[in-house]
C-alpha cells in the first residue's frame, strides 16, 4: 500500500458494491473492495486500510467462492457478511499469541479496538427472529456483535444517500473514543468525567450531576473501556441508550413528559426556532452521536426544566401548558390522559401513541435494557396478538385474563 496515501475512513466490502456508499460519504474516504476477488489479490492492502479506518462496512450475503486452486479452498472464504466480520474483527484484535511460559499476561500491551462494524444489506429481515429490521436495527447489531446494520435501500431511493450519510458520525464518534486512553482514568470518577466529556454534557447546569449518576445508573462499560475497547461505548449507546428511554430521551418522551399528544410534540421539537424547541434547549443533546438516531434530550434537563416551569412540582404540568398556550398565542393539544404510559408495537419498537396505565400492561422483553422500567403494551391489542401474550410480566397476568374474559362476554 502506498504509504503517501490518506487514511480511508471507511471499508466497503460487497460481491455487488452500492455507489450509493462513496457516493454519499465521499469517493476519496471510502475504500471498495470486491468480494471475493479482493480477498485474494488485495488482501495485504485491505488489512492495512481497515487497520487505519473507522468504519468498516459489510454485505451480508456474498458471491459464492469458486476456485479451481487447491491451495486456496473455498471452504476457507467466509460464507456471508457475518462470517467475514468476525474475520476481520479478529484481525483487529490480534493479541500475543506466543508467550513464554509464566508471562505476565497482564503486562502484555493490548491492542486498543479502533474500527466499527456494520453490516449494510437489503436482505436484514433474515436476522430479525421473524420481526422486521426496520425499527430494531440496534436489537440485530446487538445480537450479531456488530456496532451497526444498515438496510440497503434501492439505488433509485434518493433516501438512500441521506441515511447512509449518518455514518459520518459513527465515524466522528470512533475518532473520538479511540484517541483517549481510558487506562489513565484509574478511579471511577475520571471514567465517568470522560464519559461525560464524550456526551457533551454541561456541566454548569444545574442538572449536571443528577445526569452524571443517570449516565453510571445505565451501566457504562467500565471494563471494556479499561481493556482499551473505546468502541464498546459506542455500542453501548447505539445498542443500549439512544433506542430506548433512558438518560436521554427522543422527541416523544419529551411530549409525554409534557402531557402533550405525542405526535404534536414531535413535530414541534423536529423544528429548531418552535417555542418548545426553545423551551428545551438548554437539554438538547449534542455529545458523540448525537445525529445518528435523531434529535435527543437529558432527561435530567426536561425534568429540570419542567420543575421550573411548574413551579416546583411536576403535578402542576398545566402550569407549562399555559405557558405553551402563550407562547404559541392558541392552546397546544394536551394529552387528556390520567396516567399516560408510552407503549411498543407487537415487536417491542417504540411507538409515538400513549394510552392510561390501567389500559396497558407491562411486557418481559429480553432485549429491553434490564436497568430500564419494562415497556408497557396496550390492552386493547392484546388479543389480536397472542404473541405477545407469553411475554406479559406475572404480575399483570390477571389483567390480562379479566380483559380478555369481559371482551369474550362483551362479544356474545
């Protein structure tokens, strides 16, 4: 490889490559390698442009290997994208392999983690467990130890540039993480105060260290990021944080917490110059990532500013809605619920629709954050799925049948 040339800051690697991709991110950042013939005629120059990138990018199926040389197997080439990121991943992670008998492992220098995986495909339904990709992108990578997937859009969908543009901030936030040295940050304050430092967080608010105990709350990965895997804190926020409720929240949580319609708040925070944009925007979140998923906000900043708003007392959330009517010169659309709890769909995605708590009832998710209250499903819907049934918590379970007894007796 020519060593006068620029780093690349991605890899693609297809069988059939989209231009879509370095079209998007910039024909000069992206390196395209070939699958297969690459992995054979460029394989030194491929490894040595992922070892210097920050994102590598996959296909997940693959162009079969046929080679007539029987020094080079087929069954030695990976079968599919998901195979050929582990490869690589264990190049990028190659440790010590021959030490001397009675080595002290833990003197041996470890090779920080500085490239992100994601696997880029039309085809990601194949790894949902029977539920869609769309929506769950964080519950596959996750689950196939990627830090990403990507659906791959037909090039004739002009949002397919757009969407792929987002991974210039998975690059910005690789960059980042890989270039601290999370061994010098001994004591658990000065991983918490890096971390921090990553999220952008503020910290001459008010809020600032009730935020900072949410952050350690959501269980953060200390002994990654003490093994050198700067990485794994970004996995943690796309797989474990930005998805979810959680320290930070998107624009319908912030509605709910409003009592606001969720849909009206929405599209009122999507918009920069709106009132409770504004009202906001000492919380909005502008760390690592920040772009990746949409708009977020501290939940310690809204809570702080609903205070405020409210007099000190979060029951008197009518006093915010007042202060929005004025602002806006016409009443905002309240949400007319007593006790309103935001639910999920049949596949456990986040929804914009709130319904009271009696009306739902609350479901064990295994890929739900087990740091976080369990997430609510409406009643109603209930039985029309009986899939979701099986993963009602024990507790609401009699609800759940003295719902469906009344509907069956209502239905005589």
């Amino acid at each position: 490889m020519n060593e006068n040339k620029a780093p690349k800051r991605f890899v693609y690697i297809d069988d059939k490559p989209d231009p879509s991709v370095a079209e998007s991110l910039g024909q000069e950042n992206v390196g395209v390698f070939l699958f297969p013939d690459d992995l054979t005629d460029r394989m030194e120059e491929l490894i040595a442009t992922i070892r210097d990138c920050s994102v590598v990018i996959v296909d997940l199926k693959l162009a079969d290997h046929d080679s007539d040389d029987p020094s080079s197997p087929s069954i030695l080439y990976p079968k599919d994208g998901l195979a050929l990121k582990e490869i690589l991943a264990s190049v990028l992670t190659e440790r010590v392999s021959h030490l001397d008998s009675g080595t002290d492992t833990s003197a041996v220098d470890v090779e920080p983690k500085t490239t992100a995986f994601m696997l880029y495909s039309g085809e990601l339904d194949l790894l949902g467990g029977g539920a869609p990709a769309k929506g769950r992108e964080h519950v596959i990578a996750k689950r196939i130890r990627a830090e990403w997937v990507m659906v791959k859009l037909p090039q004739s969908r002009p949002e397919s540039q757009k969407d792929l543009r987002v991974l210039e901030d998975l690059a910005d936030a690789v960059e980042a993480v890989v270039g601290i040295t999370w061994l010098d940050a001994s004591e658990r304050e000065d991983i918490l105060n890096t971390i921090a430092g990553l999220l952008a967080l503020d910290e001459a608010t008010e809020w600032a260290s009730v935020a900072k105990r949410q952050i350690f709350e959501g269980r953060p990965p200390l002994q990654s990021l003490a093994e050198q895997d700067g990485v794994a804190l970004l996995r943690w926020l796309l797989h474990l944080v930005l998805p979810y409720p959680s320290f930070l929240v998107d624009a319908a949580e912030v509605a709910l917490l409003c009592r606001l319609q969720l849909g009206w708040g929405v599209e009122q925070l999507s918009e920069l110059d709106s009132p409770i944009s504004k009202l906001f925007h000492e919380s909005s979140y502008g760390g690592i990532l920040s772009h990746f998923l949409g708009p977020r906000w501290w939940r310690a900043g809204v809570l702080a500013t609903l205070r405020r708003e409210c007099g000190g007392s979060l029951q008197e959330v009518e006093r915010l809605n007042n202060t929005l009517d004025s602002l806006y010169g016409s009443a905002v659309p309240r949400l007319h619920i007593a006790t309103p709890v935001r639910t999920v769909d049949e596949d456990f995605r986040l929804t914009a629709t709130a319904v009271d708590v009696e009306d739902a009832v609350r479901l064990e998710a295994e890929e739900w954050p087990p740091e976080l209250p369990p997430p609510w499903f409406p009643l109603s819907r209930l039985a029309d799925n009986p899939r979701v049934r099986r993963y009602v918590l024990e507790r609401d379970i009699d609800r759940v049948r003295s719902y469906l007894s009344a509907k069956s007796d209502g239905s005589r």
